[in-house]
C-alpha cells in the first residue's frame, strides 16, 4: 500500500528541503554533521535529527512526492536519473515536519516513531541546475519510504552531472 505524504511544488532557496523531527532547524552548511559515513552527496541523513535533501534548483520550484510504503519498492525505474538510498530512526514521540531554507515553508508529515530505508530519486537535476530562472518546475523528486532496518547510504544510480558533482563535492565522506 502506499501512502502519499507530501506532492506539491516546493518553493525554497539555496536548494534546501529537509525532513526535521529533533530540536534542529535543518541543514546549516555543515556539510560534515549531514553526510559524515555517507557515499552520496544529494541525501544527508547522518545527523540523527533529519534528512537533508540537496534538490539541484537553488531557488524557484521543484516538484517533491513522498509517499510511505509498506514495504521495499521495486528497483527504480528508467525514468530516475539520479537515485540514492539512506537509512533515518525517526524517535518515539517526534513530530515529523517537512521545511525548506530558513524554514520559509513548512508543514506536518505523518510518519511515526521508527527506522526507514529512504529512497530519494530525481529527474532533471542538470535542467533545475541550469534552469534557475525558469517559469515552471524543471526538476522532479520522489521520496520513498519504508520500515526496514538501518544500513549504510547507497548511490543505486547516478546519471546527471549535478549529480556527480555533489557525489564528489560532498558525499565520500566514509
């Protein structure tokens, strides 16, 4: 079964968009607290208090789904440019929030207290890169979730050149 959670287009700054449930107010430019032990450089989720999702378009609109499944996706389609997995422990009595930079928008999320296995695909990272000022949406995310027990980060596929850009600049830090 699936759950949507989230599908709107999510206008932010600096490309920022985070899932919060601790005391923290998402990324801070503290590329070390979010990526420390992970191989990717889009999804951080080491700090324990959220995920930070890296999404390509510095500011204007992207596209952001997240859906809640009952169990592991099927491997991610064709149409995924850039694909990467990451492990959260969401703790009993969090409130789950979404929020972009400077926590300009925000809003509740419906997930519970446990361990997932996030799956982050993207399309149109080089497009949302490139694309800064245009009028409509250029770059899509899809965010799946499910309970599954916590493992090591993974880069299942990674195709655009933003993305190899930020695997590089970021991610490796293991």
């Amino acid at each position: 079964m699936e759950q949507v959670l989230l599908d709107r287009l999510i206008d932010t700054d600096y490309g920022q968009f985070d899932l919060l449930w601790g005391e923290d107010y998402g990324f801070d430019g503290d590329w070390d607290r979010f990526f420390a032990g992970q191989s990717n450089g889009l999804v951080g989720a080491a700090s324990g208090q959220g995920l930070y999702l890296n999404l390509a378009r510095r500011s204007g609109g992207s596209r952001v789904r997240i859906v809640l499944l009952d169990e592991a996706p099927d491997p991610a389609g064709g149409e995924w440019e850039d694909v990467v997995e990451v492990s959260i422990t969401v703790p009993v009595a969090a409130s789950l929030r979404w929020s972009t930079w400077a926590g300009e928008e925000s809003g509740a999320l419906g997930l519970g207290s446990g361990t997932y296995r996030v799956r982050t695909s993207a399309r149109g990272r080089d497009a949302g890169r490139d694309g800064e000022f245009a009028d409509e949406a250029v770059d899509l995310y899809l965010l799946e979730i499910w309970p599954a027990p916590a493992q090591p980060d993974s880069i299942v596929r990674s195709i655009s050149a933003d993305a190899d850009y930020w695997h590089r600049e970021v991610g490796g830090r293991r």
